[in-house]
C-alpha cells in the first residue's frame, strides 16, 4: 500500500491557478442590469442583493435581501447567466464571486422559490456516463484520496463520511454516526456468527462497528487505496483483524456467498445504467435467507447531481430516484421490506461537517489553497441547502429474498430500549 | 341509496350451472399420464398426487406427498394443463378437481418449486385493461356489493377488509385491525382538526376511527353503494356524521385540499395506467406540508394477478412493483418518507379470514351455493400462499411534499408506548 499517493487530479484542479479572463473591473453595462434582472425574474426573484461590478445593486425580490453576491468582473456574471451552477461554483472558488451574509442561506436563498420549470432546465435529466472499472477507480481516488489528514479536520472522530441519524434532534454529530451504524445493523437484524460482506466501507468504521458489536464476520470492499490502508490500521489496532478482511477491489468483483449485503454510501458512485449489474453481484452473494440494505443519497425526481458538484467534487456521481434503485432488485429475486427516508438527518450532518470545516479552514488552507477551501465550503453548503429544500434525499432500503420468512416480525426491534 | 342492489354479476357468474362439457368418467388414456408427469416435472416436482378419472395415481415429487388432487375427467385435466390457474380454478369451484388434505397446504405445495422460468410462463406481464370511470364501477360492484351480510360472516367485527398489523405474533384478528389502523394513523401524525380524504373507504371504520380517536375531518369516497351505505349508517350510529362525509364517487373525483391523504386497500383496483392520474388528484388536493399514505398488495416482479382470481374473484385488479407504484410520486413534488412491507401480516390475515370462512361455510352456501363457497376458499387460501411464499407483497407507502420539513424527526413515534 502506498502511504503518498500523487496528488490527486482533482485538488490540482481546484487548487491551480485562477484562469486569465478578461476581466479587468470593466464598467457595467445597461444590457449587464437588463439582463441579470430578466434571469433573477426568471429564477423566481430570489431575496439576493447583486452587485454588478461598478458597484451598481440589483434586486428584484420582496422584503428586506438575505444577502449580497457581488461579482468582480463582466465575464463571471456572464458564466453565471449563461450555466448558473457551473457559473457560481467556479465564481464563488475563483474567488470572483464575493458572498456578504451566510453562504447557506444565500444558496438556500436562490435555490427556495425556483418554479419547477426552472428546475427541470437546471436539472438535466440526461443520465450520466457510465462508469468502468478504472473509470470508477479514477472517479473515486479524485475526492476520496485527498488524505485521511483532510477529512479528520472535519468529519466525526470515527471518520464516517455518510449521513448520520440523530435519534433527537440534540444528538451530537459523534452520536449520530454512532446512533446511524447501530440503525443499520438493527435494520438488518444482524446475529453473532453472520457473514457480512459490505461494498464501499469507507475507512471501514462501520465494518468495525458490525464485528464489535454484532459479532459478525466482514468482508470489506473499497477502491480508495487511502481508506482501505486506513481500515487495515484501525483493524490491526482494534485486534479485529481476523474478523474483518479489508480488500481493495471494485464491488463487481466480490465473490463468495454472504448471510447479509450491505452498503452506505457507494450508490451514489454506481451510476444507474449499472444498478442492475449490481443487483446480479448481490444475487450471486446471497443465500435464499440473504438480506441486505443499501443506503445512498436519492432524489425525488430524476435528474443530474449539480453540473458544479458533478465537475468538481464528485466525478460519475448520480443520486437515483428509488425507482431506479428498483433496478437493483425488481429482475432478482429480491423484495425491499424497508425504505426510510432520512432528508432532514443529512442536512443536520451536512451543516455540522460545514462547521467543523470552517473551523479548521486554516488547516485546509495550509494544505492545499483558497480556491480549494472556498471550493469545499461551497460545496458543503450546497449539499445542506439541498437537503433541507427536498433537492436531495438519504434512502435506506431494506431488501431480502423474496421467499424468506424468518426476518424480524415488525420494525419495533429497531425502536425498543434493548435495541439501542 | 339502494338498499337491494341486483345481484352482482360476479355471483351470477359463479353460482351459474357448471358448463356443460364431455366429461363423464371416461377411462384415461396412457398419453394423459405421460402429459401430466411432464407437466408437473416442469412445475418443478410439487409432493402432489394427481388422481385420474379411473383412480390411476401420478407422483413425480420426492418423500410424502402433501395431498392428493383428483381429476373428475380428462376435460378438467387438460384445462389445467392448457392454463394451470384457470384450469385449476375453474375445476375446483365446479367440483371436478377435488382435494384429499389441507387446501392452504396443497396450493402452497403447488407454487413452493416453481422455478422462475416457470412462472415468467405463468405470470403474464403484460399490463390489465385500463379501468374507465364506468368499467371501475362495475369491477367494484362484482366483488364488494356482494352483500354487507355476506363479509360481516368472516371479516373481523369492524369490517376491515385489508391486511392487519400484528404488533405481536399472538396478537388476534380483532386487535391486529385496530392495530392496523392506529399504525397508519400514526406513520402520518394525524393531529387534532387537521383534514383527510380517505379514497377507497371500504364500510367506513378507518374514517370513523381516525375522527375518533384522532380528531380529525375525514371526507371518504368509494364507489361500491352497499359499503358506502353502511358506512353512513356506522357514522350516523357514532354521532359521527358531522366529522366524517362518505361520499359515493371515484377518486378522480376528488375536490379540495387536505392535510392528509390517506388510501388503504384501493390501489389494487387502479391499475398501472392510472398511476399518474392518480398522482395528479393527490398532487391536486394536498398544500406545501401535504402528506399521505397508500397502502396496496404489491409484487417484487411485475407480473399481472393470478388469471383465476382476475377472472372471477377481481376483475380490474392489479397489484404494483414498488418501480410502478413511484408513477404516482416521481411526476409530482413528492417524496417518499417510509415504505414497509407488512407480507407475512397478510399471510396471517388472509389464513385468519378463511378460518372463520369455513366456520361459516354452511351460511355462505345458503346465501348463495357450494360453487360460490368452493372459489371463495380457493380465493382466500390461494391469498394465504401467495403472500407466504413471497409472490404477493404489501407495501404501506408514507410520502409528502418534498419540501415540507415538518413532519416526526424519526419513525420512533410509531413504536413508542405512548404511540400505542
């Protein structure tokens, strides 16, 4: 296992230098205010200030604005009117786009009153281009190998990079991940002895968690050579070795029959023309009383990950409807048992990752830049915003052969005292 | 409101004379066991012996056989090998195929081997007919305007004529209903004052239950006359009839807007071209927090009914794939909160129904005759097997406005003490 692996493609393009434009602080032009206002009328006249780069305010919306967005040259307000999402997102990391006023609340602020025929523009409901072996690899290593040091900074002491699940709202975030694998083993109703293979373990805390706590055996799957040689560690030092194998291979490749199937937040890198292959994966690895349950960021409707998100922080990422993950199950023989739906939990995470990331932008600055700390902040914020307005949602889907009868007899176990 | 409605067609159809076919005794033929030794090897082995019209027996299953079918004459034989479940069907309700054992335990032994190609022969995927306001009517008419005096014989004391919630295995019919109804009620947080729509009521008493026990305006619609006559009757007798309105008319016909939609055991009878339609009247009638809940028998695999039980039991229906039932959600601003597959509940349920069926078979046959009584069993066992061995589901489906932020932050609310 390499402990230095290159930088990553993904950091060098966010952290290169800003683009030459020509962009020198020109005069507005009258047509620059015609036509911003026609796009802010157009985009349901969000409560945002914009100011053109003379100086001069505009603002369409009703009561008092949530904030300013200020533009430093013609060019970047002209990327903004012509691809809103790739135009901000690269703005704002450029640092040509100025935010006055909370950043969550000014992209929730333009992303609330967007009639649905404006989303349906912005959303493109192409699907993505599928992923490959070493598509997927690439895809994986650009945001998952930007150092194990990174994502300590900001994610919970146990290093989960998945929704939590706040049993009361007042929950920390450590006891959020902690309440989130106990939630999905109970779900799965996990015995001592069991055989759990799991796909996408990130740096293998819940694969821990299972072995610790339910006594089941684990085979791990991951291709982020940075997360499995940190799985191999936390392994080794938690003496649970020889109950959890971390292999660095893609899902497809996983062999061997299992009593469970499980997986928390790989989907959303799957792409949906390969969900049925992966439900042929999980056919073969289930026993005719398997079970499995796979948790991943969705959608309400179909379409595209942010243009922004999908070009920058996450290459091949799709989150599905739960019609397409039916793809994964409907030609097999499985039935889904469960689904829960745990929007609200994933903005409460997101904002509490957003402010840890604040807290150690200093550190993440002295890593890698400006452009690439306002390109993180940006996107920790979009993917709260998101959340909260419905754009995205968190699915856990409980699934099983479609014959088996010897599951739990009602969903209470997940509920009770003794459960927890 | 009629009181005496003619008698449904359904009825007729199945207490008419037995058609008259070439059937008496005749010997059978060496071609005759060498068709049905094939055919039940294709049908993967059943431990099922199959009688001839001349006492020949034929048995191709390993160890004991379950039960014995036996054929009155060659006619029946070769209608069950032509089209097994109408075949099937049609023998027994006319008396030319008999059982030796028990008949929930001989079907179940029938469909058990199945082998999946064999049921992509059996199942029909295409989709039914499209149900018209007009052809709804008459396919609600046939099967539920059979006469309030004939369900009351078997359904629980409530007259609930959906699938129970056991809370507990040892939990009763009578308990497992109301538990039914205080877990959809809850799964929506009904709360005092709020307005419900209910569509497809049935005789009324999860309307009257959620007004009563919940506070809540209820406007019900149904189309079959006997229910909603009884179920005005029940509302009249409860004080109850300035909180609940029973109106007898099609859920397209649904005006107003609601808190909450609430549809238990309709969406069987919609059918898939009309989930969008469907939609579109809950998308109508629901404001920005909306949300609701669909409760339908369901399948992993699309595939139509059981062609028997479509012909003669349930014209018009159809039970959904979870990927078809999201028509209703995906066009519209919804999302879906929760979905649980309550499957062996139904088992339960269905098994308790023909128990108490048989308890009253001799008042059935009175009512109408020994046909009607033996399809009605093979109904309610054939129901019991299909939900057993996984090739019916049923799916509770919570969903709301993608954007309402208001509803419980987990599901615990269901499961709590105080819930119950």
């Amino acid at each position: 296992m390499s402990t230095s692996p290159p930088l990553p493609s993904n950091a060098a393009a966010v952290t290169g230098q800003a683009r030459t434009i020509d962009a020198a602080r020109a005069r507005s032009l009258p047509v620059d205010r015609l036509l911003l206002r026609a796009f802010l009328r157009a985009a349901g006249r969000p409560p945002l200030r914009c100011i053109l780069p003379d100086g001069e305010a505009v603002y369409v919306g009703d009561g008092e604005p949530v904030g300013d967005v200020r533009f430093a040259d013609r060019a970047t307000l002209y990327h903004v009117l012509r691809a809103p999402e790739i135009g901000f997102g690269e703005g704002y990391t450029d640092g040509r786009i100025e935010i006055d006023g909370d950043l969550t609340e000014v992209v929730a602020a333009a992303y609330q009153p967007v009639a649905t025929w404006v989303e349906r523009l912005v959303f493109r409901a192409r699907r993505p281009r599928r992923n490959s072996h070493r598509g997927a690899r690439h895809n994986i290593h650009r945001h998952y190998d930007l150092g194990n040091a990174f994502y300590r900074l900001w994610l919970d002491a146990r290093m989960l990079y998945t929704c939590a699940y706040y049993p009361t709202p007042d929950a920390t975030l450590e006891e959020a991940q902690v309440a989130k694998m106990h939630h999905v083993c109970r779900k799965l109703a996990l015995r001592p002895g069991e055989r759990v293979v799991e796909a996408g373990c990130g740096w293998g805390t819940l694969a821990l968690h299972m072995a610790r706590h339910y006594g089941v055996h684990v085979r791990a799957f991951n291709i982020s050579r940075e997360q499995i040689a940190f799985a191999r560690a936390q392994a080794a030092r938690a003496g649970l070795a020889a109950q959890v194998e971390f292999i660095e291979d893609d899902y497809r490749n996983v062999s061997g029959t299992y009593d469970c199937f499980m997986s928390v937040g790989m989907l959303e890198h799957v792409g949906p023309d390969h969900y049925r292959e992966l439900g042929a994966v999980i056919d073969r690895c289930l026993p005719a009383h398997g079970r499995g349950l796979i948790h991943s960021i969705g959608r309400g409707r179909p379409a595209r990950l942010n243009a922004w998100v999908e070009k920058h922080i996450f290459p091949g990422a799709y989150p599905p409807t739960l019609r397409q993950m039916m793809e994964i199950f409907e030609p097999f023989r499985f039935a889904v048992h469960d689904v829960e739906n745990l929007r609200l939990h994933y903005e409460r995470t997101a904002a509490e990752w957003l402010a840890r990331f604040e807290r150690h932008a200093g550190a993440v600055r002295a890593m890698f830049d400006e452009r690439f700390v306002r390109a993180w902040r940006l996107y920790l914020a979009g993917t709260t915003v998101a959340f909260r307005l419905g754009l995205l949602q968190l699915f856990q889907v409980v699934f099983g052969r479609d014959r088996f009868n010897g599951g739990p007899w009602t969903r209470a176990h997940v509920y009770t005292d003794a459960g927890r």
